[in-house]
C-alpha cells in the first residue's frame, strides 16, 4: 500500500526576526520534523559544517542546479545565492516524512506557488504586545514612534496574508511549542484523516 | 481595549469511543482550557459530586432550563437529559478564556450550527490502523469480519464531516497531546492573528 506523503512545512518571516535561531532549536529538541539544508554560495562562517549548516557551492555550480530544475526556490540575498534542493524535500515527503524549511519570504512565496497543500508559518516579531502597549499604555511614546511602529506592523500584516499561522517569537521556546504543536494538530486535520479512511476503504 | 474572545473547543465522537476518560485525564494535566460541566437528570453514582462531575437536577429542573433558553445543547440519552449550560461557557469565552465541551455528537451538531466558529475535534476509535492491518495484514481474517468493520468505518468517516479535527484515541496520553497541540495551533491561525493586528491597528 502506498504510504502516507509527509508535510511541507514552510518556516519564514521576515529579516532579522529570529529564523535561524528558532530553527537551530527546533531541529535540537524535535524529531517530528526532518530538516532542509540551504544550498548558498557565501563562505562559510567559521565554525559552519558543509552538508551540516549549508551545502556550500561555487556561483557557477549553483547557477547549473538552478538550470537543471534542481531547486525548489532560491533568491539572491546580500549578493550570495540560497536555494532549497528539491531532491531530499521530495525524496523525505515521498518517504512519509514531514519536511522544514527555513527560508526568506522571497522564498516561501515561490514555494507556496509550486507547494499550495504545504503549511506555511510565519514568524512574527513580538509586535503585537509591544503595539498594543505604546497605544494604550502611559503615553509616553511619541507620535512619531508610533506611527513608525504602526507602519512596520501594517506591512507585517502584508506580508502574513500568505501564510497558515503566524507564531509570535516572543520566546525561543514559547516559539518552538507552538511550531511543534503545529505540525501534530496538521497530522489530525479532518481532511488529512478522511482521505487516509478513504484510500483503505479502496483498497478492499 | 476589548479581551479576545476564547475559542470554543467541542469534544465529541461515538459514543464508547472514551470521550470521557479522555476529557477526564486532559482536566487534570492541562490548564490551557476551561472545561464545562455538563446538566443531568440522571441519579449520581458513587463518588460522583454535584457541581463537580455534573450539575444534577430534576426532569422539571431541566425542561424549565430548555424553555428558558439556558441551555446550549441538550440531548436524552437512555432516558436521561444531559445539557451544556450556555451561561458559563459564555462568561468564559467572554472572559477570554478556552472552554472545552464533551458531547455527544447530536449535541456536537446543535453546537456547530450556533457557533459556526467553534473548533470540533471528533474522538475516533484506533480504526484506521486495525482497518489497515485487516485488509492487509496476515489475511487471517474471515470477509464477515472485514466487511463489518468496513461498514463501521464508513459511519465513522460520514460523522467526522462535521468536524475540523479527528484525533484517534489509540492512547490516552497521545489522544490528550493532540487535544492539547490543537488548541495551542489554534491560536496560531492567521486570520485569528490578523484580526487582532487590525484592531489594535485600529485602535488609534
């Protein structure tokens, strides 16, 4: 009997607001989960493992994978390449095996196109508790800050519209529960379980 | 500034599935929901207290809280009436917190039509992984038995169309994780976030 295909599940965000980091701790703590390594053409940082942190690769070589289809997305970021190989994503998935990327918004856009039935996450900077202090809190902030913090949240609220859920990474941790909780309630969705019911009651 | 609503989680499945056992080991392990008590004509058993397992009332008790609209479900079962308070669960809601109801699923249906919003979680029996290993497992079994058990899936699977979730109750503890990580992805849900970015954003 053909087994079950995993979850693409799609962790991004935007800069700067702790990806890499909640990703770094998910993968420590969580098996539910199999991990996408990057392919990207900046150097490697000290410390930094090829095949462990990044597949690291010439601009030419990653200029082939890009032409022989070989990516499920990449962007070009701060002038280096990064890109997602689209073989272990689908050799995992096949494999009945839930998939993580971690990747930039640029990205997750690409993905959602080519992947619709993926999950996608996005991580929210704390904004919303902070916002809602600086309006309805002392009133000690000025104006400006205040428009200038609306402004940024009115673009994150853009920027969401593409995603499932929005995690708030308030805490590491408090961040890595939800992801994981997550990806178990996606496992008992009605329609995931029906047609599981319904490929076995085929079967006969 | 107006507190977020709580979502209303319902609890149901057919009936000796274990909904019960179920509720009971979540209430002593997890304090992210409230957990409604439920209104019964039925005589207590032993051990079991007033306000505490159930609210026990008279036949007339009960019908008077039918008529005066106290009631956000009830049902007769075996002769008895069983009913969800509609005050307490809107206090607590209101109040911004979880509530979970246990009911049966004629209940679960009432329930949906007036709180469209809500989040249903269907207990099914481990079906799916003794259907699978039925047909096609060692092949031991008679077709008498496969074609019963067939049946009984077939009836489980019209059911959970109500609901958003089905969590199999293969385990106690793995059932009450799901419940659990259901609830906290529930929060998590982009157009929930998005709703409380545009009223703060509002607010201004």
């Amino acid at each position: 009997m053909k087994k079950e295909r995993g979850i693409l599940f799609v962790l991004s965000g935007p800069s700067g607001v702790g990806k890499g980091t909640v990703n770094r701790s998910l993968r420590k703590q969580w098996d539910g989960l199999e991990f996408s390594i990057s392919v990207t053409t900046r150097k490697p940082r000290e410390g930094e493992e090829d095949g462990v942190d990044y597949f690291f690769k010439s601009r030419d070589e990653f200029e082939k994978m890009i032409e022989q289809n070989e990516l499920l997305e990449h962007a070009e970021y701060v002038g280096n390449y990064y890109g997602t190989p689209l073989q272990y994503v689908e050799k995992t998935l096949a494999d009945g095996k839930d998939v993580l990327l971690e990747i930039e918004v640029q990205g997750a856009l690409q993905v959602r196109k080519l992947v619709p039935e993926g999950v996608f996450i996005f991580l929210a900077p704390p904004s919303l508790d902070e916002l809602r202090n600086r309006i309805v809190g002392r009133g000690t902030e000025t104006e400006e800050l205040i428009d200038n913090r609306m402004k940024v949240a009115k673009e994150e609220l853009e920027m969401m519209d593409h995603y499932d859920y929005v995690v708030e990474n308030d805490e590491i941790q408090a961040a890595c529960d939800r992801i994981k909780a997550i990806s178990i309630a996606e496992h008992c969705k009605k329609d995931r379980i029906k047609q599981q019911y319904l490929r076995i009651l085929e079967v006969k």
